[in-house]
C-alpha cells in the first residue's frame, strides 16, 4: 500500500494524529508535589492494561499511521516486565520513534536494555540540580539516582536525551540558568513546561506557583542570545538554539501558547482508557473493548477510528479554576 493510501487517524478539525503515548502504570518510586498527592492510593494491578494488551492496541495504532511512541508513567519503569513491551514495540514495522519518559532513578539499570529494545530518545523528569530541593520536590528522592541515570542515558548514545522541568515560582525558578548550563555541558536538550492543572495534589497552590514560558525565556534570553527553530519532536515543545551548542531549548505552554490547533496526540491511561485530550475527559474504554474482544482486531481497529470523532478541538487549562481536572498526571501519562 502507497503512503498515499496508508490509512490515517484524523479527527474532525482536519488533524493527523500519529503519536501515541502510553502510561503502563500510575505507580512511581517518587511523590512530586505538582504531579501526585503525599498518600495516594494507586489502582488495584488488575486494573491495569496487561503488556500484552497494550502492544495489541499499539500495533493497531501502528498500522493506523501512528509512527510516534511514547511509553510513560507513573515510572514506567517500574513496571515488572516492562522490557517485554519495549522490545515489541521496537520491533514494529512503521514505528520510527519510540520514546520513554522517566525519572530516571531507574535508568543506571535500564539504559543499555533500552537502547537495544529500540528506543530512540529518552526524556527525564528533573526539575532543579539541588539534592535539598530535590527531596523537597519529589517529598522522597535522591537526586544522585536521577544524575548517574541521566549519565548512563547519555554513555549509550540515544538519538536525543532531553530534560523535562516544571518551573514553579518560589520553588524553583531560581535556577532556569543552572539547567541550561547543565544540558549545554552533556549535549542534551531541555523543555521547560508550564505546570498543568491535573489532580489534588494537596496543599500545593498552583495558582501562587505558576510561571510562564514567557517569563522563563526572558530570563534565558538575558544570558543567551536565543535562535528560533523550526524543529520538532512531534510534540508540544516549541525549540531554540544558541549558536555556541547543540542543545536545543523548548516550552511545553499549554496555558500561555495554547497548543491545541495542531495537536497530533492521543493517551492512554494506565487503565485503558483512550483521552482524546490532556485537558478534557473525552475518553473511551479500550480496556473494555480488548477484553470483550480478545482475538478480534477488527473492532479494535474500528473503536480506535470511530475515536476521531470524539476528540475535542482543545484543553480548558486553567490553574485558577475550580475544580480542577482530578484524574492525577501520573494516571494521565507525563
């Protein structure tokens, strides 16, 4: 079959969706304040998709134009067994990028595996190079397990290796200037990404913590002369380069450069359920329709069509509005 022929995802505003992004669990080894409460209570395993029924759905995807792959969490690699999924998954005809989003306290143990499965690029979740305001944030980690794992990703050679940092007024914003210089020093990119408004994450105010990309690049830009680039990840990130590095510089701003109009995305929770946006609860239960079908792809393929017509053209994000979405990130899928 031609590209031209290929069958396509596209909704109803003329948009391709051709990455997915998968959460294999909401479990993880660390408490961030913006992204889950101190005591949560995660689902019963039973719950959860099994590896086999996400590759399943993945390869539905695959064969639907999908050729963007982002497994996530909770820690995704926390999940028993995950290195099964990875290498599945890489070993899909059609799939050019297959990504993983992590903390990376685990990635010291996984790196190499990782490579070889076929993963293309890592992100890492990592907001300051404090180990004090490290504990601070994640309320539990170690920061030293994060380093050397972001260390091991950049030894094996990964395509790209990016930083993710929320940036969080009086928590954080203070050191916007240390992480470029962190990432400018290894080779790696960096986005810095407005907080998002998922979850009770208890006494965390969101409205008092919020810091635009706005005000992040302009406090870049007073150290760096910043180049507008046209790259892209298949994301959100809008990039910047200086002339002196091949590090590239992103923002993830869902609030103040609403991203919606060429969203080329859909979610999987880690329950199953399809979210056609990050910042609505348009949803359908895949997890439902496998189980109800285990041998017939047919109307899995079908469902994930009939899906289009169901996802909203954009996300209502607000951090002063109550209530606030409360399905947490880390169900969502970072």
């Amino acid at each position: 079959m031609s590209e031209a022929q290929s069958p396509q995802l596209i909704d109803r505003f003329g948009r391709k969706i051709n990455y997915l992004r998968i959460s294999v669990t909401d479990r993880c080894d660390l408490r961030c304040v913006y992204c889950m409460s101190e005591d949560m209570t995660f689902m019963p395993r039973a719950k959860l998709l099994t590896l086999e029924e996400i590759a399943r759905i993945a390869k539905q995807y695959v064969d639907l134009g999908v050729d963007k792959i982002r497994i996530t969490g909770g820690e995704p690699l926390t999940r028993r067994n995950v290195m099964k999924l990875f290498n599945d998954l890489g070993a899909m005809e059609g799939l050019k990028d297959l990504t993983v989003t992590t903390n990376g306290t685990l990635l010291t143990k996984y790196a190499a595996e990782l490579k070889s499965a076929g993963v293309t690029r890592i992100n890492v979740s990592l907001d300051t190079l404090r180990a004090d305001r490290f504990k601070e944030i994640t309320r539990i980690g170690d920061i030293k397990k994060t380093l050397d794992g972001i260390d091991a990703a950049v030894a094996q050679g990964f395509k790209r290796i990016k930083l993710n940092a929320v940036i969080m007024k009086n928590h954080n914003d203070d050191e916007i200037l240390d992480l470029v210089e962190y990432v400018r020093d290894r080779g790696i990119d960096i986005s810095f990404i407005e907080e998002m408004p998922l979850g009770d994450t208890g006494q965390h105010d969101r409205d008092k913590s919020y810091c635009s990309s706005d005000e992040v690049l302009k406090r870049i830009e007073a150290q760096y002369s910043l180049l507008p680039s046209t790259e892209t990840t298949g994301g959100p990130s809008r990039y910047y380069r200086t002339a002196d590095s091949d590090s590239r510089i992103g923002f993830i701003s869902p609030h103040s450069h609403n991203f919606c109009d060429d969203c080329n995305r859909v979610r999987i929770t880690a329950e199953g359920r399809l979210l056609l946006c990050l910042g609505q609860e348009h949803s359908m239960d895949l997890r439902a329709i496998v189980r109800a079908h285990p041998t017939d792809d047919v109307v899995l393929r079908q469902s994930i069509i009939d899906s289009m017509q169901i996802k909203p053209k954009g996300h209502d994000f607000d951090v002063t509005a109550k209530p606030i979405i409360m399905r947490h990130m880390s169900v969502t899928g970072g």
